[in-house]
C-alpha cells in the first residue's frame, strides 16, 4: 500500500529474495479474465478467483445445509462445491446450473463444525491451529515442535476421538508465531525498545480520515507509529484487536494525507487494490512484507483456529479464530502485510505461521472484509475511491527491486540487516532458517531488539510483523 504526505515524495521498497522474482513474474495485469465457456447450464464455468468467491457464496445460500464447501480449481478455473444430497438430486443440479463442478461428500458443514468446537474444548494447547480443507472434506490439525509429550497425547487423542474420516493431524516444522513486518515497514518505540511491523492496505475510515490496515497484535504493541526507523509518529491507532481476531485500525494524525490503494510490489511496481474479497480454498495469493518481499502460494484453509503461545502469561494462549490458513512463506516483520490476489482483490492481513522463506511454512492471515466490517472502513480514498494511485501497476517483467535502492532522502527502503533485532523480544527482519515458521500461530519471533534495516524504510505503505 502507498501513502504520500505533502508534498509527495517518490518512494521506493526493495524485495528481498529470488523468490520474489518468480511472483512478480507471474503479476500479469489482466491475466486469467473472466469466461463463461458454458455451452449448457450444467457445464461448469471458467472463472478467474474473484468469480469463484462470488459464486460459492450464491451457491451457498441457494443450498442451505446442503452447502459443504468449495474451492477453486486453478487448473481448469472451475469452482468444486461440496454437497451432502442424500436422496435429494435436486441439490446437485442446482449447483450445477448455477456454474460449479459438483462434489457429493460424507461431512457436512454443521458436522465440521461441531468436531472444531471438540478441538476448541480438549485440545486448545499453544502451538497448535486447526482448520477445515475442502478438499479433503475433513479439518486438518497442526502441531508445531513445541507441542510435545503430554500435549502431543492430548491433541492426538482428540483428533482420533473425531474418526479419520473426519480430521487429520501432522507435525510441523518450527513454532507458531505471529510475525511484525509487511509490505513496507512501519515502526514504534515502547519501553522496551522498538517495534516494526508492515502497512496492510490504505482505507477511509469510517469518519472520512485516512487510515490504513495492519495486524491486531501490532495495534497492541505500540500505539503511534512512524514511516522511518526513527521518524515522527505520522499515524495513531485507532482500534487494535488480538486475541480473537488479529487487525489493527490506525489512522494517519495529518487528515491531509493523501493515500493511494494499491499494494507496492517493489522495483516501483504496484498492484491497484479494487475491492475485498473473501478467501476461496485453491486460489493464488501474493504476500507483501517488509522483511521478505513478495511471494506467491495458495489457500490451503479457512475460519483456521491458531492457538499462540502466550508473551505475556507462559502458561496461557492467545487463541485467534477465523483465520485463512495459507502455504505462502512468511517471516518475522511480515506481520499485517498485504494478501491479495493478481487482480486487485485484498484477501487478507498477515498473522503468524511457522517456517520460513527459505525452508517453506504455513502462514495465516486476518480476513480483511471482517477487519472492514468491525471497524468500519473502506478501502481506497474517499476522495479518489478504492482503486485510485498515481504509481504504475505491475509490469509482468517486473522483478524485485535492487536492495541498495534509495527513495532520494537518503533512506534505504527496506534492505534488512539480518543481524538486528527489535528491542522488544521480537525479530523484525529476516528470521535464522532454523527457526520455527515465518506466519507462527503462536508469540513473536523474538531477539534482542528490533531489525529495523540498513535504513530507515520510507516506504510509500505500511506492511507489518513484529
């Protein structure tokens, strides 16, 4: 995301890693646009992501408890809809008119959902997460490396309480952690030293003021933040929740900030954010961070339950629910990062996970269309709406931008010193590889203070993982 004060100042983000190249890559502008190759009303539709959000949800209200599920096909670009019939035929061949491919599966939603709330009541241990995959049509369990003798024995016996045919569970590599760092980096001081975190997406809040998104557990940490490692607060939180949810409103102290709603990819590209999107189980997403750039995976869950280890009590848990479970990587710094898919649609907020960029992970990420209905904001610039900018949108050769990159004010934006650390126990910047994954479910990476860079990130958005 972008955000100019007066007068405006060309900025520009570095990306870290080769894997950003290939993401960027593939940020084709109008790539995968929209067909409807149906040659009857029961031959499923090509669509491009957005659609397939669309249709689930009209699907979903037309079948009632018959609705199972759906996620996208991104090798056909098809929609896959779950559905219980029973002696009910009817039921198929409405989802089929309507565009979907139709899949007829044993567990319904309400059956999903009662074995989640067993989880949520025998198995709640720090360091674990759980959500539902449709295309197993059952709830996969994780356990990162903390969960180990007698928690082990109580989430594995919960699981197999539920029946095979209901959920699964492995191990996975690392912790959960929740990650402060974005797309470009923005910065706090606390008592204890100093927390970085990343810009979401640039919004109106619901008084007319511009405001802008990032992660709950970021809003908590510190209330004003600065768009340089040792600048002056320019914003000022409004609304932070974490536990429960995991997203922070925080708005811009001058009402004068003119804001643009586009995602910065680096290499002065930039993708236009048009709208909110809900998460659909198959679809490509892209992660902006302040620490590792851009990168690309899937969907791979929703309403995901991670249980945080608690940083304030060890014997407690902050538990997050309704998360979109992902297999894009993620590091310490990312945190409240842009998710968003290649044809302007914010998806979500970076939480925490476990991995990182060099060995892979899950991440999770806060949904923003409830982060905009709870607070009340709307993406974009009232002024100019959702969608307005003046920076260029994604070139396909784009690639990520020269880590020595300056913004012409003498800050480097965004080249990350592995080495430092954040003064209030978490890492900001690129995390060791042996450690546990980037999007954590679970408390902050931490070090010894803040990675705060080689300069003072003066980046056009705000992205965040502390």
């Amino acid at each position: 995301m972008s955000h100019k004060r007066i007068p405006k100042r060309k900025v520009v983000i570095a990306v870290g890693g080769v894997a950003a190249l290939g993401a960027a890559a593939i940020l084709l502008p109008n790539a995968n646009a929209s067909q409807d190759n149906s040659a009857g009303a029961a031959t499923p539709k090509t669509l491009k992501a957005t659609g397939a959000s669309d249709l689930s949800s009209q699907i979903a209200g037309l079948l009632g408890d018959a609705f199972a599920g759906s996620y996208y096909d991104s090798a056909t670009q098809q929609l896959v809809v779950n559905v219980i019939s029973g002696d009910n035929n009817n039921v198929v061949v409405q989802a089929e008119k309507a565009g979907a491919k139709v899949r007829e599966v044993q567990n319904s939603t309400a059956e999903l959902t009662a074995a989640a709330k067993v989880l949520k009541t025998k198995a709640t241990v720090p360091g674990t997460a759980w959500s539902v995959d449709p295309k197993t049509n059952k709830i996969q369990v994780l356990a990162d490396s903390t969960v180990t003798g007698t928690k082990w024995d109580t989430v594995l016996s919960t699981v197999k309480s539920l029946g095979t045919s209901m959920a699964t569970v492995k191990k996975t590599a690392g912790s959960f952690k929740t990650l402060v760092s974005g797309g470009d980096a923005i910065f706090a001081q606390t008592a204890q030293g100093g927390v970085r975190c990343s810009l979401g997406f640039n919004v109106t809040a619901s008084d007319g003021t511009p405001a802008f998104l990032t992660a709950g557990h970021c809003g908590v940490a510190a209330k004003q933040w600065s768009d340089s490692q040792d600048g002056a607060p320019i914003a000022t939180v409004d609304q932070a929740t974490f536990p429960g949810n995991d997203f922070s409103l925080v708005k811009y102290d001058d009402p004068a900030t003119q804001t643009t709603s586009d995602v910065n990819v680096g290499n002065g590209q930039t993708v236009q954010i048009t709208q909110a999107e809900d998460a659909t189980v198959g679809t490509q997403v892209f992660r902006m961070g302040s620490t590792t750039g851009l990168h690309d995976g899937s969907v791979t869950g929703l309403d995901a339950t991670v249980n945080f280890q608690s940083e304030t009590d060890p014997n407690g848990v902050d538990t997050v629910n309704g998360l979109i479970q992902t297999d894009v990587c993620a590091e310490a710094g990312d945190s409240g990062g842009s998710l968003f898919t290649q044809d302007g649609g914010a998806v979500g907020l970076t939480s925490g996970g476990s991995g990182d960029c060099t060995a892979g992970g899950e991440t999770f990420f806060q949904p923003v269309t409830a982060a905009l209905t709870a607070t009340g904001a709307t993406l974009g610039d009232a002024g100019a709406g959702a969608g307005a900018g003046d920076t260029a949108t994604a070139d396909p050769s784009a690639t990520a931008a020269d880590p020595s990159a300056t913004d012409g004010t003498g800050d480097q934006s965004g080249a990350v010193d592995p080495s430092a650390t954040d003064g209030t126990g978490d890492q900001s910047g690129v995390v060791d590889p042996s450690a546990t994954d980037a999007t954590g479910t679970g408390a902050d990476q931490s070090g010894t203070g803040q990675n705060t860079g080689t300069g003072a990130n003066d980046g056009s958005s705000l992205t965040s993982n502390h």
